[in-house]
C-alpha cells in the first residue's frame, strides 16, 4: 500500500488553558499533518485511509494521531458522524481519538467543522506527495471528492466514472472495428519529479489523446477535432493522460523539400506540345509545332545539327554524341525547384531518479503510459489495426502559461520510446525493488508539416511569440 503525508500545517485554534479543568482560553498553534494510504474496497474501488497527525512543533516533533478515517461511496452512510466534505458519490468518515474527544473538546470541534477540517482539506488538496497517489482516473475523482472539488456533470470527459469510453463525435467518421480493450485513460497528475511546481518552473507538458483521422470535404480534409484542456470545456476530444516534466534539451529543425529537376529544349517543345494541345485543341498543337520549326530555320548557332544530333543518339541509344560532334550540350535548364514539405520531429531524453517511494512509483506510471500508449491497438475481431494514442506537446513557463519564447509543437506521434533500465552501468535497486535511475527517450513526429498561415491563424501577431 503507497502512502503520502501532507507538509505540516499550522493554525491557531483557541484551546483551554490550565489543563482539563483551566478556566481560560487562548490561541495557540496547532500543527497539523495528513496521511493519506491507498487501499480498495472489497468490490475492488479505490479508497483512501486518513490519519491525522499533530505535532508539537513545526519541525514534527512529538507526532500524534488524534483522528482517523477512510473514504467511501455511499451517500446515504446514517450514523456515522461527522464527515469531512464530499459530494454525493465520495465522501470521507473521520473519527475523532476518544482522548482528544474528552481531553481537548475544542480541538474536535475544530476536526469536525472547524479550521482544522478546512486545513485538512487543503492538504488532501494541494499537497504533491499525496495528488501522486492518485494514478487512475478512479483513484484522482475519489480523492479531489473528499475536498468537494469533484467534477461530475460530465463523468466521460476528464474525470468521473470511467467504466464507460466516451461517445464519439457525430461526425466521426465509421469506425474500422471496435477496439480490443476500450480507451485507455491513464493519470492526468504525473509529473516529475514530485517538487516540480507548474507555478514557479517552466514545463514540458505532454498530454496523451485518442487518435482522431480528418473527413473529406469538397477538395481538401477537414481539421481534426479539438482537444478540451480540462472538464467541461468544449472540445471533441478529451485528454487521457497527462504529464509534466522539466524543460531540459530544446531543439528544432525547420525543413522544406527543394530538388534539383533538369528540362532541356527537346523536353521543353514536347512539353509544349502537349500543353497547348490539352488547353486549346488543333489550334493549339498547329501553333506550337510552327514556333517549333521557326526556331529550327536558319540553323541558328548550329540549331539543325544539334537536334539531328540528339536524335541520331536517341536512334543509337550512344551518349555524348552532341558533345563528341558539336563540342556542347543541350542546355539542361538546371534549377532548384520546390517538391513539398516536410515533417519535424522532436527528441527529448529524461534521466529519472526516485528519491522516495511515491516518486518510483510515479516513473513506472509515466514509463507505462507511454509504452502502452504508442502501442498498436488491434480490433475485437483482430482484422484491422488501429492508430496509437496521439500527443500534444507544449512548453509552459510558470503560472502555466504559453511560452512565447519557445517553439510551438503540432500534434505528434511517440515513433520511438525508449527506457535504459541500467543508465549507469551497474545493476542497482532500492529496497521497494525500483531501480536507482532510469534514462527516458522520447523521438516525437509532428502529424501535419507546417504552412505559412499557420504562423498567422493562431499565433495572431507572429512578432510577440517564436510561434512554429
């Protein structure tokens, strides 16, 4: 069973003074901590065990459990007071120690409903150690609804029940069989390590999506559907999975594909042929012959001699006839001419060290995200394959905004994911059976190359951010 525990809190609750029986009261400093253990429910749902730990400074010293408790999903739970926030599908049964119940009266009304519970809440909350025991969907939805902070108008979009894929979109086009195992929805808290802080430090945020292929309209492809960030917010898609990790190695490589093509005067008049024929018929082909022939009259700079030379090696299938001959060749009309555009791709490489036992916990998770994630998925009757998960890729400066000062990243595919087990050389585990390092290599491929507008259609003014 992992467990976490809070940082220690501090507030100031009024107490009795003078032991049991003092007659005064006044404020002093209580230091609060909250342990969190993940267990399951005999029906197999993920529950949390609590205690409540006091101290009797701020360093921890003297620790205390004065109350105790588990989470649950039954509304309707009678006789078991008090409870600690909830919604209608999660709430939290805390009890009170006996002795602080008879000893300290005022400091188990605090648990109950006062500041101590709002402290307790925030703890559950906000603290990283204990948000990292949170790996499933189903574990984070029952944690976030012991604090009231669960979302469960739409279960199917980025919390909430998770027996149940969400519907596809209408328009989706028809789909090539079933998947074998529904639509993986992995952890939307990973990150590492633990003490990143979004707030303060610039991220690499990664987030795993469910392939969506373009419609045909007209004479191009639709867009793909958009992606909703968070719960509730439009967008066909959801996100299954995200992670966030430090900015380490940033590079890109902008390519466009340009060749050399070659097109000499005999290519150049067949051309010419054909195309005003195409475009204006008889007249066309009659018109484009006389220029042809017009060209060839007066024998211009040996213009007679080179073209019965070129077809004299053309008859022969000799080389280098003209140039044995004449002492030249035809003009090739050599230029570097555009041929299309080409993909970008992106490599990152982690070295991940646990330092504690949450933390090794974490890097399995993100380790099998991504393997499972980019793997093939087949269909129930196993006749088709269908595309792995696909990622979105974005660099954070602190306060969790966009970076204007670094690359922007279409959507991307995980072509290649690799894990060094042994980053040192040496087999090395700690005593929870975690290695001691592990070296992460992420090769990503954006889906769609990038155009010019794309600079102008959502950057908007390209001059305040590096856009693409």
């Amino acid at each position: 069973m992992s467990s976490a525990t809070s940082k220690i809190g501090a507030l100031p609750v009024t107490l009795k003074s003078g032991g049991i029986f003092g007659w005064g009261e006044i404020k002093r400093q209580v230091y609060i901590a909250t342990k969190m253990t993940k267990t399951a429910s005999r029906d197999g749902k993920p529950t949390f065990e609590v205690k409540i730990i006091r101290y009797s400074d701020a360093k921890g010293s003297d620790p205390e459990t004065i109350a105790t408790g588990w989470t649950y999903t039954n509304a309707a739970r009678e006789g078991k007071d008090p409870k600690l926030g909830g919604d209608d599908f999660t709430k939290l049964h805390l009890e009170v120690d006996s002795d602080v119940e008879s000893m300290i009266p005022a400091l188990a009304r605090e648990i109950k409903s006062g500041r101590v519970n709002r402290l307790i809440k925030q703890q559950i909350k906000t603290d990283p150690s204990i948000k990292a025991l949170a790996q499933t969907r189903q574990e984070k939805d029952t944690l976030d609804a012991t604090t009231g902070s669960s979302d469960r108008e739409n279960p199917n979009q980025t919390g909430g029940d998770t027996s149940t894929p969400a519907p596809a979109p209408e328009s989706a086009p028809a789909d090539f069989g079933t998947a074998k195992a529904r639509t993986k929805e992995y952890p939307l808290n990973l990150r590492y390590p633990l003490s990143l802080e979004p707030k303060t430090q610039d991220t690499l945020k990664i987030d795993v999506l469910k392939f969506a292929p373009r419609d045909i309209k007209g004479l191009e492809f639709t867009d793909r559907p958009s992606i909703g960030r968070t719960k509730n917010q439009d967008g066909t898609r959801t996100i299954l999975g995200t992670v966030l990790l430090p900015v380490t190695q940033i590079a890109d490589k902008n390519q466009v594909g340009w060749g050399g093509e070659k097109m000499n005067a005999m290519d150049i008049a067949v051309a010419g042929l054909a195309l005003n024929t195409i475009t204006d018929g008889g007249e066309g082909f009659s018109g484009q012959a006389k220029e042809i022939l017009n060209a060839a009259k007066g024998d211009q700079e040996g213009v007679k001699g080179g073209i019965a030379a070129y077809f004299a090696q053309a008859a022969s299938g000799t080389k280098g006839l003209l140039a044995r001959t004449e002492g030249a060749i035809i003009n090739p009309n050599f230029e570097l001419l555009f041929n299309g555009p080409k993909l970008r791709s992106f490599a990152f490489t982690y070295r991940m060290s646990p330092r504690n036992g949450p933390e090794s916990q974490t890097i399995m998770q993100i380790i099998r995200m991504f393997k499972q994630s980019m793997a093939v998925q087949r269909s129930t009757t196993n006749l088709f394959l269908k595309t792995p998960n696909t990622y979105r890729l974005s660099f954070r400066k602190s306060a969790d905004d966009a970076h204007n000062f670094l690359p922007k990243i279409k959507e991307c595919a995980l072509v290649s994911f690799n894990v060094n087990y042994v980053p040192d050389g040496t087999y090395a585990t700690y005593k929870n059976s975690s290695m001691v390092a592990y070296e992460l290599q992420f090769q990503f491929s954006e889906l769609e190359p990038i155009y010019n507008d794309d600079y102008t259609t959502s950057d908007g003014d390209a001059d305040t951010q590096i856009g693409y």
